[in-house]
C-alpha cells in the first residue's frame, strides 16, 4: 500500500458529516506555521479529491501531522491511532509524537 491508499482507507471510516468536519478542520489550519488549505480545494468534494488535496498541498510527514492534529481534535482518537499504526507498520512517514492540539 502506499500512503495515498493508507489515507483513503483510514478516512473513508468517516461519516459525511465528519468528513465535513475534517474539511473544515484543514481550511482553518490545525498546525502552527503551516498554511491552512484553500476552501475550494477541499470544501464539499469527495473523501478522494480531500486526499488527493491533502497530499499535494503539504509533503507527507507535514500531511500526516495535519491530518492527525485534525482527527483528534474531531475526538476521532481511534481513527488516528488506527492511521498511525499503518503508516509506521507500511513505513510511511510517522507522526510526531509531539504534536499537541489547541482547540
């Protein structure tokens, strides 16, 4: 698997509600001195345009980053666990275990 397929995977577990949510969470910016994503970009496309956006705005381990500040603070724990887990077991980029969330 590559990490695009590993993205798809893990965030296809979202409702569309949450997918939503998680859309919003990229276009206001979930990381200190990275750039939020443009809302045409993400803003009510389908979970593959979301991924495929996610992945050309930012490089991998800064995608991977981005996308689990986002999860948790949408208290999808799990989910970004679950993430985590595949992208170290499928040596993709980890996450920083020093990321902290402000809501």
């Amino acid at each position: 698997m590559n990490i695009y397929s590993d993205y798809y995977t893990a965030l296809e577990e979202l409702n569309a509600e949450e997918l939503k949510r998680f859309q919003w969470h990229l276009v206001q910016g979930v990381l200190d001195g990275k750039p939020p994503m443009a809302k045409v970009k993400v803003e009510g496309v389908s979970l593959d345009e979301t991924v495929t956006q996610l992945m050309q705005f930012y490089d991998d381990k800064v995608a991977v980053n981005v996308t689990m500040t986002a999860l948790r603070r949408m208290n999808q724990n799990q989910l970004a666990r679950q993430l985590d887990q595949v992208l170290i077991s499928g040596n993709g980029p980890p996450s920083s275990p020093s990321v902290t969330c402000n809501p």
